[in-house]
C-alpha cells in the first residue's frame, strides 16, 4: 500500500444484535460503496496483512484484531448474525476509503540526522539537540550531558537522547537554572532507554521511554505536559472512576505499553462488558485474552480480596476493576444482565435479595428471597433465616451439596415449614445423594416462620442442603 491506513475499528470493539445481545461468532462485511463486490480491509496500518471482505466477531461478538482501510474505493460495511443475516441498521454505505498518500515537498520533511556521544562530559550546542537523534555510549563510563540554554533552541525545538547499552549511567542537565519538567536533571540508566526533550523557549519537558517503547507512569502527569489543558492534565494522574492502564511492568500503573493503551480503553467495564460467569472463585487455568468474570465470594489464589470485583484477562495476567453504582455487565452464563447498585450486583429486571416496589400512596409489594446452606442433625434441622412476617411462599428449592449420612436407618428428608403446614410442604422423599435437587412449589401464607429440614427415620448424622425460599410482601398504602 502506499498510505497509512485510516482505523476503522478497535481491536475488542463489540457488537450486539438487534435486541441488545452481544453478537457471538458473527461477522462484518466489507464491500465497494454502492455495489455487491467485496472489498478487502486489513489488520495494520501499512496494508501488509490483509483480512478479506470478511471478518469474524468472537464468541463474546467482539473484534479480535483492528480494522483498517484500504486505498481502491470507499467502503460499504455489513453487520451479520452468525447465520448470515443482517442486523439493523447495517448496512453502512460510503465509508471514505484511505485516501492516497501524496508527496511531501523535501523542504518540509523533518530530518532526524544520528550523532554519538561517548566522552564525558559534554555541554551541548543547538546543533548537537535540535532535529537529532544522539546516541550516547556509555560503555565504558558514565556520561554527563549539558544541555544548551532553552532559549537559544527555542520554543518547540526537540531532540531525542538515547543510552545504547547497560553499562554506567546517562545524566542528562540544564545550565543557568533551567529545568527539565521542573528538575535540574534527568537520569538514563537501562539499555536503549530513551528520552525526548523540548524546549518551551524558558525550560524543558521531557517524554522517557523504554526499550519496549512503554512509557514511564511519571512521565503522564500534569507536572511533566503543563500544556495541557486542566481537563487533560487531571485526567492523565487521575486513578478514580478509570480504568488503569498497564504494561509488563510490574505493578499496576507502572509503565504503559503503546499496545496495551487502547486495551484499557475497551472492552471497558464501565459501559456494558461481557463475562463468563459470576459464579467463579478460583482463576480458571488457560483463559482466552479479554476473558472477565465477576469474582466469586471465597476467592483464592490471583483473586483472593476481589470479590464482586471485575477480573479481566489482559496480556498474561489478571486486571482487577471495582465497580461503581451504575455499572453493567452481561453473565453469559445465565443471559442476564447486571447493575452494581454500590454494595451488590442486582439482575437487570429489578431481582435482588429484596425487591420493593412503591405506589404513589405508600403502599409496597416486595418480592424477596433468601439462600442458605443447612449442615443437618437430629431429627430435624431449621434454618436460621426467617420468612418474613405475613407473607406469601411461593416455594422452597433444594439441593443437597455434602452427602446427607443418618443413624436409625433414615434414607430421605421433607422440606417445610417449622409450624402452620406440614413437614412436606416443599418437598418430600428427598434422596440422601449429593446433587439431588428438588423443587417444592406452593403458595401459603406465613407468619415469621423458619424452613424445616426433617428426616424420614432416624436421625441425621452429617450432610448439608442449600435451601432458596421465595416469598412476597404487601403493605397498605400510607396516605
């Protein structure tokens, strides 16, 4: 090609289908402006890896790589389920191509001309900065440079400095009581480090990198761009409410790498992410790149402290992400959608552990459940949650999660209320197994009562039962 390529997409870009769910295994199709002939697009800005008229979304609907444009002619773009068909309002016609590069008048290209430096010390001349790319080795012992006076490089004239082995030190100074982004000095110290000065007419500022082109934390601050606006500025150190960037540094925040600065950007948590579960304490072994899950209670090992947490996976390594009020996600696990309110995540349809919905004259209906595991003995064993006074059980489910062993020759249980019903209400005959589930569907009224878990015969000895009760309130309007 004989351009750079305009991005047309991010890589982790999501799609959805008409109704709201992420589009899984489907497809874009790219095609001429105006006609039925398919048209290539491609993975790079150069145009070297060419993707075809067809590129395919993940299981999750997102882009696994960019999308740029070619030069030929303009574009007309076409979302499609995994099936085939389109989803609305794809598709999009007229897309601006890349336009063709043009020639550059020689007079106007920057020339960057390579200088070496391997004496110590040295006071640089404008020449030895300005439009230069110097390269000190340091070999044999550490270097010392002075730079020119900022006024005479002048406002906006910049020169790169890097150290091209490991050996020693590079220690980089101003003269006259200027400083560089507000110090008299800046140090390189690791092979091919580098650092890009500027001079603003009165001082420098500084941007340093490292070998693998990350840049250092510091470096994004409001001390080191003072140009920038106030609004930049602040959201450059800002920690709150943004997603942290990384690199293969360790520790969070302390280097960006340029690859990973539009990773953070998206999938981005706060608008809508996709995860696997919200049923996982333990991280699974080989998760894909941009696998998240909403970490499990009991969380163990890269996990442990992160629960309710978003945990996403991002080159080779977990990323964590607290939630603030309002944030969504999608469990593709159970096809739901859910809203952090500030303290728990509560399913999209208003679900929660207590649901109250008010008229405009005070009355109330909730509609509430509790969960708890029973670990049983005696003849019977109750729960320690309550059913709240005056209200309508739908019905109790159970599930036996630790096999249930008994004395007296016991081989099954009933699930009711402890009075006001019978001992089998929600269930009877329940197999001792660990697995077995049962599901006791019936609506009666009841007054402060706990669930019962009695054996048949005997009494039992060991075992657990996860118990759900569902179960609805009113309350009379208040004015």
């Amino acid at each position: 090609m004989t351009a750079t390529l305009t991005q047309w997409h991010h890589q982790g870009t999501q799609f959805f289908t008409d109704t709201g769910v992420p589009l899984a295994g489907g497809s874009l199709l790219y095609q001429a402006a105006g006609t039925s002939s398919s048209q290539a697009v491609y993975s790079d800005p150069a145009g070297s890896n060419s993707l075809g008229s067809v590129v395919t979304l993940n299981a999750y609907g997102r882009l696994t790589t960019p999308v740029y444009l070619g030069t030929a002619n303009d574009y007309k773009e076409t979302l499609r389920t995994s099936t085939g068909a389109t989803v609305n309002p794809w598709p999009t016609d007229d897309i601006p191509k890349t336009p063709t590069a043009t020639a550059v008048s020689p007079t106007a290209i920057a020339v960057w001309i390579n200088a070496s430096i391997s004496t110590t010390p040295v006071s640089m001349i404008a020449a030895q900065l300005i439009g230069i790319i110097t390269n000190v080795d340091s070999s044999s012992n550490s270097i010392a440079l002075t730079l020119p006076s900022a006024v005479t490089v002048g406002n906006g004239g910049q020169g790169i400095i890097a150290k091209t082995v490991a050996a020693n030190t590079v220690t980089i100074s101003t003269s006259g009581g200027q400083t560089i982004n507000g110090a008299a000095s800046i140090t390189l110290t690791t092979a091919n480090e580098s650092v890009l000065i500027i001079s603003d007419g009165a001082n420098y500022r500084a941007l340093k990198t490292y070998a693998d082109g990350a840049i250092a934390g510091s470096q994004l601050s409001a001390t080191a761009f003072s140009g920038l606006s106030s609004e930049t500025a602040a959201a450059a150190s800002r920690s709150a409410d943004r997603l942290p960037l990384y690199s293969s540094a360790s520790g969070g925040n302390a280097s960006i790498a340029p690859q990973y600065v539009e990773t953070a950007r998206y999938p981005s948590v706060q608008s809508g992410s996709i995860v696997v579960n919200m049923t996982t304490a333990t991280p699974p072994g080989s998760p894909v790149e941009f696998a998240s899950y909403v970490v499990y209670a009991g969380a163990t090992g890269a996990w442990s402290g992160q629960t309710n947490n978003i945990a996403m996976y991002v080159n080779a390594a977990w990323k964590f992400f607290t939630p603030s009020a309002g944030w969504e996600i999608y469990d593709v696990a159970t096809m739901t959608w859910w809203t952090w309110n500030g303290t728990a995540w509560v399913a999209g349809l208003g679900f929660s552990t207590a649901q109250l919905f008010t008229t405009p004259f005070g009355a109330t209906f909730k509609f509430g459940f509790f969960e708890e595991e029973i670990t049983l003995s005696g003849a019977t064993t109750d729960s320690a949650n309550v059913l709240p006074n005056q209200s309508v059980v739908f019905g109790v489910a159970c599930r036996v999660t630790a096999l249930i062993t008994a004395s007296g020759g016991g081989a099954s249980f009933s699930v009711g209320p402890v009075s006001g019903g019978g001992a089998g209400d929600w269930g009877a005959g329940i197999s001792f197994a660990a697995g077995t589930t049962n599901q006791g569907v019936s609506i009666q009224n009841h007054y402060g009562e706990k669930v019962r878990i009695t054996i048949n015969t005997g009494a039992f000895t060991g075992g657990k039962v996860r118990i759900t009760a569902l179960y609805a309130q009113i309350s009379a309007a208040t004015s």
